[in-house]
C-alpha cells in the first residue's frame, strides 16, 4: 500500500512533497560525539515505492558517492510520485580514511543484517538494516573495483528474484550479472528483508570518473521511469546481455604487461589480452582469453608477480557476434562507446604484434 503517513527515517518525519537532510546517528567517536549517515529524503507529493540510492559501503569506492552528488547538485528531480532516499556515504568511517573497511578490520559489506549487541560493524549494519533499508522497496548499491583494477560498467544481482531482475534491466548497463552476491552483503541482506536490490560495479575506487558519472546517474534515472516516479523515457545500451559466469585470466611470470584489449570489449577465445614483457623489454609470454567473452573488469597495475589476477571476463549468454553487431551499429557518441575509450585512457593499450589472426565468422562465431 502506497504510505501517505509521513516516512520515518530514525525520529525524522518527512511530510509529502517535501525534501529533507538528516543525520542518522550510527556509532561515535571515541570523544562519544555521535558518527551519522547524511541522508536526503526527496518524497513526492503523491505516494508511491521507495527507492533506497547508497554508495560508499566499502569507503573507499566514491565513484557512487560523485553519482548521488551529482543527484543531488544538478536540476532537482520532479519526482511524480515516490519517495528517492539518497545516502551517499555507508561507511563514514572508511570514507574518513580513504579506506574500503571499518576500523575494527571488518568489511562492512559482509557485516549486515548485524546485531545490536555485536561488533563496532555489526552494530553499524544493524542500525542500517532496521531504520533505513527496511522502510525501502527498492534499492541500489553503487560500488567500484578494488584496488588498482577497473570495472566496466555492470549491474549484479540476484536474477531469480523478479523484482530484481526488474531492476537490473531498468538500469541499463550493458552486462547484467547474476550473481546474490556475498553473505552478509547489503545487497543480499535488504534482498532477503523486502527491499529487492542491485549493485552498480563500475570504474576505480579512489576516484570519481566522468563518464561512471554518467553511467550511475542515467542508470538510477532509468530506474525512476522504469517505476513511474520520473517522467520520460529511459535511454537503452546498444545491447544488454546476463552473465552468469566469469573468469579471470592471470599472469604465469613476473614482469611488465601491455594490454591489448579495453574495460567493455568483446574478445574471441584465444585472442591476445596481454604480452607479458621482462624488465629488460623482452617477451615473456602473451596471456590470451580462453574463451569468446567480454572484459568485465581488469587490472590498472602493469606489473604482475605470477598468478595475479590480469583481466575478468565475463561469458554473456549472448553470441559474440550479436554484441559486436550491436556495438557497430551504435554511434561513436553512445555512452558505452565513450566508456570503452574512456575507461582505458590510463591504461597503455597498444596492438598485439603478432600472427594472431583477426576473428573471422568461420573460426569463432564472430
Ligand atoms: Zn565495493
């Protein structure tokens, strides 16, 4: 039943039709000063679903926070109905320190649903858990790679549930992974509590980059018309295929990579990724993928050490011919084609000098 009762955040009521900034008090310092979420209620003068936006859980991922930000800074949203909360910081101690955990060593992404007599973490999950996710229908958790890797840009979640599944499509990246993610996870714990939810893994943490901007903010967009909160039409990608398994290619030796291949793009089994070069500038080996995929994520570090991880590709449950004609066909303006260049801009890519032959329709489905 839509609320018309003003939502409750904590002791903050928020009437219809009105926007409010609150504080929810989740921990303290060791001075005993409260720690609090910064939370934006934006509710519609008529009622509707709830939509929970969070970024930041793991702290160091702000990528999430630049799209709330920008939710925030730009053209207010007219919002038809509804209620948008905005929660751009989870982890506010992590956030603080420029680091993905709780200062108890926890990852609080494996911390929820919590406890109210557990540890400094689990305290913090439960808060969360019980005064904000639950009074959420929906919800999306913006998250980046970890340390020195990239992700293009993908949506997980767990695809059995229909609502879910709603939402992962809604959103409008290109990949959408089927995946209910960790135990303990928020996306999992506010799954199971009534709030279906999806994440956004996009871009580098420690950064906010333009075009993940872009990406979050359509995509959070997308989902608000999707449930007739937002007027207009949604902006589709050139393609959308669900992934349901992945793998990560690794280095055999140490040395210095060049890749060959970009966040976002289709590779054919046994095309080149990498040539894995020594100090001295000799070739070691080429790393190539094994089977027809998609680069999911990859790493932004050249140097490897044996069996760190290279480039994640995801195995879409679509042929790679049907993506790469999709991709032809979309103008050189679309996002994700800007996201394939732009993703790779501080990474060195150059072409594989080589006998390996371009794909062809015969020899691999291209
Ligand atoms: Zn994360």
């Amino acid at each position: 039943m839509p609320r018309t009762s003003p939502f409750k955040i904590g002791k903050h009521a928020v009437p219809l039709g009105r926007t409010k900034d609150i504080f929810l008090q989740v921990s303290q310092r060791y001075t005993g000063d409260p720690i609090s979420l910064p939370i934006r209620v934006m509710r519609a003068h008529k009622p509707g679903p709830v939509v929970l936006v969070t970024a930041a859980v793991h702290g160091d991922e702000i990528n999430g926070t630049g799209v709330i930000h920008e939710l925030m800074f730009g053209q207010p949203l007219a919002l038809t109905q509804g209620v948008l909360v905005l929660v751009p910081v989870i982890n506010i101690f992590g956030f603080e320190n420029q680091n993905r955990y709780m200062p108890d060593r926890r990852d609080l992404n494996r911390c929820f649903p919590g406890s109210e007599k557990g540890s400094l973490s689990s305290r913090v999950a439960h808060i969360i858990i019980n005064q904000l996710i639950k009074h959420c229908d929906y919800g999306i958790d913006l998250h980046t790679a970890a340390n020195s890797r990239t992700n293009f840009p993908n949506v997980r979640g767990d695809l059995s549930e229909p609502q879910v599944r709603r939402l992962a499509k809604a959103f409008g990246c290109e990949l959408i992974v089927n995946s209910k993610g960790p135990v303990g996870s928020l996306r999992r714990e506010a799954t199971k509590v009534g709030c279906p939810t999806i994440i956004l893994e996009a871009g580098e943490p420690c950064k906010i980059e333009p075009r993940v901007l872009e990406v979050g903010t359509r995509g959070v967009t997308n989902v608000l018309i999707d449930l007739g909160m937002l007027p207009g039409e949604p902006v589709r990608p050139a393609y959308q295929a669900r992934v349901s398994k992945s793998l990560w290619i690794r280095s055999e030796v140490g040395g210095i990579l060049r890749f060959h291949v970009t966040p976002g793009e289709p590779v054919a089994a046994g095309q080149p990724v990498a040539t894995n070069a020594s100090v001295f500038g000799k070739e070691q080996n080429v790393l190539v993928s094994p089977v027809d995929g998609i680069i999911l994520g990859m790493t932004t570090l050249p140097t490897v050490k044996p069996g760190e991880p290279v480039c994640h590709v995801a195995i879409p449950n679509k042929s790679l011919r049907s993506v790469q004609k999709a991709l032809n066909q979309a103008p050189d303006s679309s996002l994700g084609t800007r996201l394939r260049e732009d993703l790779a801009t501080n990474i060195s890519v150059t072409e594989h000098e080589g006998d390996w032959a371009e794909p062809t329709q015969e020899n691999n489905g291209f």
